[in-house]
C-alpha cells in the first residue's frame, strides 16, 4: 500500500505541475514519461535550463521511477509485496520529485 501511495503522490504532483505551467494535465499514470512531458513543454516555453535539470533528475533516478511506475500495475494485478528497503528507496525519489517540482514551479512562475 505505501508503495502505491508513492507512485500516486508522484504522479498527481507532476500533473499538478503541468497543470499549473501549461493549464492541462494529460492522462498518463507513467512517473517516467510524466517528467518526460515537463521538460518538452519546459523548452517550449523557452526554459531550456530548467528543462535540462528536469531530464538530469530522470536520468538519476530512472530506475526508480521504472519500479514506481511498476507498482501502478502491479498493485491493481497481482499480489506483489515490496521490502521496506525498497519502499523507502522509493519514498527518498518521491520526495526529490516533490522538491524538484516545487523548484521548476518557482522558476517558471517567479
């Protein structure tokens, strides 16, 4: 359960973020392509830097947000369960999310 409350704080906070920016926020669930979609519409919008940190914190963290997004499948499908290693390994991403997020909107908002 804590693992599918992590991959629906990142995605609902990255939704809100695009919401926020560009005034819609599309229907994905993925917390990888998410942030992918953020720092398109980021360089559309002339913010190339901001865009760039965005695709730096994916890269770091693609691993990760592979296995958070997993969760959104496997917790609705099959009787999964995950260590508490793993959920606060998840946990420490969500919140670097959060934070990062919160930084993009600060920039692009003032």
């Amino acid at each position: 359960m804590a693992a599918f409350n992590i991959q629906q704080s990142c995605q609902l906070r990255t939704k809100a973020t695009l919401l926020r920016l560009i005034g819609e926020s599309p229907r994905v669930h993925s917390v990888r392509e998410l942030p992918g979609m953020l720092s398109a519409r980021l360089e559309e919008m002339g913010f190339r830097e901001v865009s760039d940190t965005v695709k730096r914190f994916v890269k770091k963290y693609r691993g990760v947000l592979a296995d958070i997004d997993s969760v959104y499948t496997t917790s609705r499908y099959t009787l999964f369960t995950y260590t508490a290693s793993d959920v606060n390994i998840m946990a420490e991403a969500c919140s670097e999310l959060h934070k990062l997020l919160e930084e993009v909107e600060k920039h692009v908002l003032g």
